[in-house]
C-alpha cells in the first residue's frame, strides 16, 4: 500500500493546489452569509406577492434595513473578527441587489441604475471577498486584569 512518501512531486503539487483551493472555498463560504440571504429571499417573495396591498418601496427598505442590522449582528456572533461581519455583511447587500426581485423594482426610478451593474458586480465581489481578509488569527486577547 503506498504512503504519502510514494507520491511524486506531480501528486503532491496537485494534492497542495487541491487543498488551497479547497482553503479557498471555504474562506469564500464562510464570508457570504447563506443564511440571510434565504430569510431576504423568502420574504423578498413575500413583498412581492403583496405588491398592490402594502406601501412596497417602505416595506422593501424596512425590510432591507432590519436584515441588513441583523446580518450584521448574526455574523458578529459567528465571527470575532468585525471585518470578516462587515465584509459578510456587504457580500449580503450584493446579493440583495441581484438576487432579490424586489431591488431592480424599487430601483427603476433611479437614472443610473440597471440590474447588470449588481450581475457583473457581483462575481467580482465574490471571487476577491477572500483576499481582503487576513489569513492570519486574531491575537487573543490580553487575560482580564484582577
């Protein structure tokens, strides 16, 4: 049976690519709050539904504003670090702005804007989200004076 000693220099260059990809992935998972973005969409669907019964463009910006506090705050639990909850937190209000039906709706009066910007945007966060994270640990705090 071979061991890890066998492996050629080929093997291990793709094992150690493999597992930075992987370290990659990870880093990009653990950044784009998944969770928030279900509960957004689900009541993004919601909205929507009820268009012509509610004041739309208030419930939407209510809506946005009370899950992007509370991604925040989620994230923070999750993450000691407050970059990595507000970078989770932008990463959330990009996906808001493609994946959201509400947000092309209630951004059509804006001159500037068009749904394209959020898709194109959107891969670009994505893909650099990791790099501007540190892959270094936080330093641990100094013990409680007592």
């Amino acid at each position: 049976m071979p061991n890890d000693h066998s492996k050629s220099p080929n093997q291990t260059s793709k094992t150690n690519e493999a597992s930075g990809q992987n370290i990659y992935l990870q880093r990009v998972a653990s950044l784009v709050p998944t969770e928030a973005i279900a509960v957004y969409l689900t009541i993004d669907q919601l909205i929507l539904t009820a268009k012509n019964d509610i004041p739309y463009k208030n419930v939407f910006w209510f809506v946005l504003a009370i899950m992007t506090l509370g991604t925040l705050l989620y994230l923070r639990r999750r993450h000691p670090s407050m970059q990595k909850a507000l970078l989770g937190t932008v990463s959330f209000l990009v996906w808001v702005a493609v994946a959201g039906n509400s947000f092309p709706e209630v951004m059509k009066d804006v001159a500037w804007y068009n749904p394209i910007y959020g898709s194109i945007f959107l891969p670009l966060f994505t893909f650099f989200l990791p790099m501007l994270t540190s892959t270094e640990p936080a330093p641990a705090a100094p013990p409680p004076n007592g």
